[in-house]
C-alpha cells in the first residue's frame, strides 16, 4: 500500500493557497504514442489516488485516442484535493508529425482562455479552473537523444506550463544508459532554452534549520534526478521481501515501482502531490496564467496581425477553435452553460416578478383612482341638488 503522502504536513500557510479554491490540482501527460502514459496514470490511480468514477479496469489497455480527463480524490486526515489527470493520444509514428503537439496546446491554450472569460463576467464566484499546474512528457527511451518533435513540442509546453520530462520506460535501460541519456537531455535542454520546472533552492540559507535543511536536499535531489526515469505498472508481484508490490517482471528479478533505487516514479510524486503542489498551482496562476493573458489582450489590441503564429513561445492569438469540439471537456462546457443560462433565468424571473408587481400596483392605484371620481362625481350631484333645493 502506498506510503501517506503527507498532504496534511504543508506547512499551514501553503496549505490555505491549495485549499482556497476547493483545492484542484490539474496535471497532463503527454508525449509519443506507446511511451506508457495511460500506464502511468493508472499506477499513479492505484498507488496513490481514489478515482472518483469507475475505470473500466481493462488489462487490454489500448492506444488513446482523445484527450481523456480521469477525475480523483485525494484524501489524507482531514486534508481533501481534487486532481484531473488529463491523459492525451499520443504522437503518431508516421513521417507527417507536423504540428502533432497542435492538440495539447490547443488544449491548454483553451483552458487559460476559458478562464480568462469567467473572470470579465459578473458572477465570478464560481470558476471551472482546467489550468494544466504540471504538463509531463514522456521521452522514448532510446538511450540516444531528443527528437526534434520532442524539442519543437517541449517549446511550447515550457512556455505554457510548469514542464516536467519524463523518461518512461526506464526498465529497459541499464543504469549507465540512464545517467547518460539523462545528461544528454540536460544538455539539450539548454542549448534550446527550454525552462523545466525547477524548485526553488534559495530557500536553505538557514543552515541551522533542520526543516529548512531536508527541503534543501529534497529540492537538490530533484534538480539533480530531473529528466524523472519511471516505470509504469498495472501488475503486482510478491518482492524478495515477500511484500505485493507494483511492479514489472523480468526473469531476473522485477523492477517495483516505488523502490527509489529502481526508478524516480516516488521522487515525481512526492514533487507534484506534496512538496512543490502549492508552488505548482501557484506559478501557473502567477506566471502562466498571466503571460497568456498579457500577450492574449496586447495582440488583441493589435488585431489582424499575424506574424507571431510562428513563434513557439508564444500562445495562439486567439483561439479560433471551438470549444466544443472535444467531447471530453464538453462536460466542463455544458456545466459552465448551465451555470449562466441559471443566472440569467433567475435575474429574468427577478424582473418579471418586479413587472408583475407593478402592474399589480397600478391596477390597484385605477380602481382606487376610479373610485375617487365616482365619490367627487356623487358629491358633485350632491352639491347641484343641494343648489337646486335652495333657489
Ligand atoms: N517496459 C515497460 N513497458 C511499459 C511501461 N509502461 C507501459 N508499458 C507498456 O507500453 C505499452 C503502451 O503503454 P500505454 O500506456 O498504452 O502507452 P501510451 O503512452 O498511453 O500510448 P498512446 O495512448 O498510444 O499514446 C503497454 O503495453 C504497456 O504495458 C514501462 O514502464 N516499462
Ligand atoms: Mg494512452
């Protein structure tokens, strides 16, 4: 069973900017078709996380073919967070790559849109939030290098989302092959200026802290661990230890997923439920959020221009795509629709109840209006008889 993450151990102040909004944390994975990212958030399901609808648990898993959102629970004493893990089809293998990334960040792109759209309405209480906090891509394990798919796709991810590399498969590589790929991807990385998500080390100028000291380690251990190597699993098998643990066999042994000397799928983890979600959600808020909608309201201004659609870095001028194209974020939509067309019909009922009401008050105010003429016009007939009596 999985170890408590120890959601409840943020310190307190972190633990509020999570919770603020109902706590939702947004991840995505993606990358080339068969690199194990259906496999991975179903380890990540049934190591970690209570699925809140029914997986079909089906051994078979096939190729995804759209984008697909698995909804969670994450729940540790008296500590609650809602995570979407956002699963997408992976790149195909044909020589016609061109653009395959076009469909995640559109995806993403569209989720900064949306919500740049509910806070200009009036009612901004309530907001459906799929801002991606964490975008994982998933490297082939070839042991050789990035793909120019990988680099020109990791460019626009890092530009958009806190970009986490991942190098799945990592059983079928031997310890030497890793450290090498993995510098070898560093290397690359740098040379494109492409930003991976990277804790904050600052933080361990009190060496006297021993609290302040162990986030130190943790974040150095990250930093030097990144590109993550991973396993994926939907198997269990009894270990050495006799102990069921979630694994891949080989005739030589397995390879167990949440053993840290076997892969970093624990390390990953920990960084993106535990120690850096609060700064996750923040970044993208902060740095993300807030980049689109700068560029998204000074390119407006500059409408039917159109040289920037070529630059990686930059997001989408505006989003020409129609939301509902996706079935798997219709939901998301209807719901959002349903909200205001709500508000709207209450407001409209407001209204007419208000007209009613004066309608009402003016019927009442003509009879009433009526009533006093015909009383003048008795007196009246009084005041003639009256006169008449008196000549
Ligand atoms: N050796 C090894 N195989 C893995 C691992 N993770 C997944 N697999 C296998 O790789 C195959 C493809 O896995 P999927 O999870 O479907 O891959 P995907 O990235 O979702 O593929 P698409 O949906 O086509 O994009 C399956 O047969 C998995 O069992 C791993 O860590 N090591
Ligand atoms: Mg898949």
């Amino acid at each position: 069973m999985a170890e408590v993450i120890g959601l409840s151990n943020l310190p307190t102040q972190r633990a509020r900017i999570v919770t603020q909004d109902g706590g939702v944390f947004n991840m995505m994975v993606c990358g080339e078709s068969g690199l194990g990212k259906t496999t991975f958030v179903n380890t990540l399901f049934s190591t970690t996380l209570k699925s809140t609808e029914d997986h079909p648990r089906d051994n078979a898993i096939r190729k995804t073919v759209r984008i697909n959102i698995s909804r969670a629970i994450l729940e540790e004493s008296d500590f609650s967070l809602r995570v979407n893990v956002i699963d997408t089809p992976g790149f195909g293998d044909n020589i016609n790559n061109d653009k395959a990334w076009q469909t995640v960040v559109d995806f993403i792109d569209d989720q900064h849109d949306s919500y740049m759209r509910q806070e200009q309405q009036p009612f901004r209480d309530t907001k459906f939030d799929l801002r991606i906090h964490a975008v994982l891509y998933f490297i082939r394990p070839t042991g050789h290098g990035l793909k120019p798919i990988d680099i020109e796709t990791m460019k626009r991810l890092s530009s958009r989302a806190n970009l986490i590399p991942i190098i799945s498969k990592s059983d079928t590589l031997t310890q030497n092959e890793i450290t090498e790929f993995k510098n070898r991807i560093r290397q690359v990385l740098e040379y494109h200026q492409i930003r991976i998500f990277t804790p904050p080390l600052e933080e361990a100028a009190d060496q006297s802290n021993k609290q302040d000291m162990i986030s130190f380690e943790h974040a150095r251990s990250i930093i030097e661990a990144m590109p993550f190597h991973i396993v994926g699993s939907d198997k269990q098998y009894q270990n050495a230890a006799g102990q069921m643990v979630t694994a891949r066999k080989y005739p030589w042994g397995l390879v167990e997923v949440e053993n840290e000397a076997h892969c970093n799928f624990v390390l990953l983890r920990t960084l993106l439920l535990r120690t850096y979600l609060a700064d996750l959600i923040e970044t993208t808020n902060e740095i993300h959020y807030e980049t689109y909608r700068r560029l998204r309201l000074e390119v407006g201004l500059k409408e039917g221009e159109d040289q920037r659609d070529d630059d990686p870095f930059i997001p989408a001028r505006a989003p020409a795509r129609k939301l509902s194209h996706n079935p798997a974020y219709k939901q998301e939509e209807n719901a959002l629709k349903k909200y205001f067309t709500d508000q709207v019909k209450a407001e409209e009922q407001r209204f007419r109840q208000w007209e009613q009401n004066i309608v009402t008050e003016r019927s009442k105010l003509n009879s009433d209006l009526e009533e006093i003429q015909q009383k003048v016009k008795k007196m009246e007939d009084q005041v003639k008889n009256l006169q008449l009596k008196m000549r």
